[in-house]
C-alpha cells in the first residue's frame, strides 16, 4: 500500500512538471491556468512524499524502540509447572508478569483460606521465590514447612509471612506487592482474581464434586470445571499485561486445577483473545491421575477449547523425546504416563506445533526451564500478529 501511495505520490509530482514545461513551451491565452495547475500538482505530490517519508521514519523509529525495549511475557498457571518456566524466564532479559491461580484449596494455602478468609497464597508463594532476587537463605526460608505442634504442623513459613503481611497491609494484593518488593522481584506476580474462587467438577457420569483438591480424589473422567461463584472480577493489572503482552505462556501445570481456573476468570480469556501477543501452550511432559489419564497433547487443548471456544492458542511445545526406563517406572507406579505428542491432530487444531526434546531429568522428569525460556524468546516477533 505505501509503495502504491509513493508511486502515485512521483506520478502527481512528474505529471505537475511535464504540465508547466508544456505551459512554458506553448504560449496560449490560457497558459496561467495551466501553471496554476502545475504547480499545484508538484506542490501535492511533493507534500505527499515528504508525508510517506516522515511516517516512514515514524514507524522506524517506533520499531526500533520496540526491538531495545525488553520483550513482555506473561505465564498464567500455578502449581509447580509454572516457578518452573519462571526461573528459566528470570535469567533473561524480560519483563515477567504471573498471573496464578486462586482456586487451591488444600494442605496450608486451604487451611488459611478457611481460617482467615484470605486466597490461598501457596502457589503465589512459590511464583514470588522464582522470581525473587535474594539471598538463598532467605528464599529457604519462605518454604519451609513445619513438622511439628498441632496448629503449625504442615504450614510453610511464606505461607504465614504472606496472611500476616495481608492483615498487615489490609488485603491481599497488597501484601503481593509488598512481598514482592521486600524479595526483589524480578517482574510482578498476579493473583488471576481478587478473591478466592472455588473451583467445582462434573464428571462424564453426572457426579459433581466442590474443591480443587477433591477433582483428583474422584478419580473419574472429567467433563467440565466451573468457577464458584461465576462472577469473580479479574486484576485490572492482569488485564493491562496481556493487552501489552509479546508473548502470553499457559502453562505448564494442571490442566483442569491450575490452567483452566485461571481461564474461567471473566475477562481473562476475552483479553487473551483480543491481545496482541502470540499465545503459547507449554504442554505437560507427564499425565496426571484423576485429571488427564491417557491424555494426549491434543486432549489437553480440546479440554481447554470445550470451556473457553476453539483457535485459542496460536503455538503448542511439546516434548516429544522419549523418557528412560527407570524414570518412566516411577511415574507408573503412581499412575502417571508420558503425554503423547500426537502432532497431525495438533496441527488439525490450527497449530503450530513445537515438538523436540525439552526435558531436564533429575529424579523426575521435567520441563527444561532454560530451554522453553529460550524457546519462547525465539518464538517472540515484533511485528505483532492481527486478531
């Protein structure tokens, strides 16, 4: 198009001059009419270009700072998928936001919910001490666990640090922000919502259940998840960075109690969708029992796709290595098997799909934080795509 406008931009100019040189070669009684005309052609022709020139250089300069400015990535999940790709994300030069799941119910983070009446902070906990720059000792600190008297018992010290900065402060989101602060944060961690939620299940046989932590104990095949109560507002800080977003990572973590309760927030899809950003699925390494038995990648986009609408994510990494043997037995022990990276469905989903070795095995095997740290980077374009 703005090679069109040029062209026609030379074209006025060129016709403007050929007009006052026949005006000046042919003398006639209408002759001033013509150098009006002439002039008037080189005139536009030439505000035209140095328009298209300045816009030019507009639009160079503007993408010029977006190339020095550091690139905007928000990962949304929780449970121990996400610190995971955060720690990976912190040793690079980006701007982080994590936006986490309010929906825990269990352990420490379900014990001061009901007692306090405060969200569960042990997700954000563990976000926060990824991001933290501190001392280790320090981070050692916030996740220690007590093992002994009766009202401590199972309680991890960050847990505690945060409802007393939350009493402290007056709410939760600023005790967040303040903790944040305090550890030097390496980007900002978000609550999905203002308030705890509750997250119920219904199951393919008609029975329901209520509370994140009981969808697993179920053990059946789940159909839907919902929110209680539907009507939850989101952070408008968590709105505001993923309009701004380069990238937007879900995941990892799981499907049904850490992804999808941050999905069902009101408004969090509807800004995903309306975001600039590429949109990137961090698919599970391993299924998970209760949740996503026999699960391949692209059961656990459909899931997503049946409670929030089709063409969601614009990108899927999956690993697609094989695990060793001796790995492979503890997780089946347990009932957990390798997610399946069944590429021609995905790419029948309209995705394009990553699929390499993204593994760091330990005693488990997990997610590479440097590698899908690096992968999303590569994946980042300035030029950003139209919705």
């Amino acid at each position: 198009m703005r090679k069109h406008l040029k062209e026609l931009a030379w074209l006025i100019l060129t016709l403007g001059a050929g007009i006052l040189i026949g005006a000046y070669m042919v003398q006639t009684t209408y002759g001033f009419k013509w150098w009006l005309i002439g002039l008037f052609c080189i005139t536009f022709g030439a505000v035209a270009l140095l328009g298209l020139r300045l816009r030019e250089r507009t639009r160079e300069r503007l993408m010029q700072r977006q190339m020095a400015r550091r690139p905007r990535i928000v990962v949304i999940g929780g449970g121990t998928g996400q610190p995971v790709l955060l720690r990976g994300l912190k040793a690079k030069d980006a701007e982080i936001t994590a936006i986490v799941t309010v929906a825990d119910d269990g352990g420490s983070s379900g014990r001061l919910r009901s007692d306090l009446y405060m969200p569960p902070p042990g997700d954000i906990r563990n976000c926060l001490i990824a991001l933290a720059d501190t001392e280790p000792l320090l981070a050692e600190l916030l996740q220690y666990r007590f093992d002994a008297g009766s009202e401590l018992s199972g309680h991890s010290f960050g847990n505690l640090f945060l409802a007393a900065m939350t009493n402290i402060t007056g709410d939760f989101e600023t005790a967040v922000k303040e903790t944040s602060r305090v550890l030097a944060v390496r980007g900002r961690v978000l609550p999905a919502a203002r308030r705890a939620i509750t997250l119920a299940a219904t199951f393919i046989d008609g029975s329901r259940v209520v509370g994140e932590s009981q969808i697993p104990l179920a053990k059946k095949k789940i159909k839907e998840v919902e929110l209680l109560p539907r009507h939850v507002e989101p952070l408008p800080e968590a709105l505001e960075a993923l309009a701004e977003a380069d990238a937007i990572v879900i995941g990892p973590g799981s499907l049904y109690t850490s992804i999808l309760p941050n999905l069902l927030v009101p408004g969090i899809a509807d800004a995903i969708r309306r975001s600039p950003a590429k949109v990137i699925y961090v698919c599970n390494v391993m299924t998970q029992p209760g949740e996503t038995d026999g699960f391949s990648a692209s059961d656990h986009v459909q899931a997503i796709y049946d409670h929030i609408g089709p063409r969601f994510f614009d990108i899927i990494i999956v690993n697609s290595a094989p695990i060793p043997q001796s790995i492979l037995e503890q997780y089946e022990s347990k009932g957990s098997y390798p997610v399946r990276a069944d590429v021609e469905k995905l790419h029948a989903l309209g995705l394009t799909v990553i699929a390499r070795n993204f593994l760091h095995y330990a005693m488990y095997a997990r997610h590479d934080a440097d590698m899908i740290a690096m992968q999303v980077l590569s994946l980042i374009g300035r030029e950003h795509k139209a919705k």
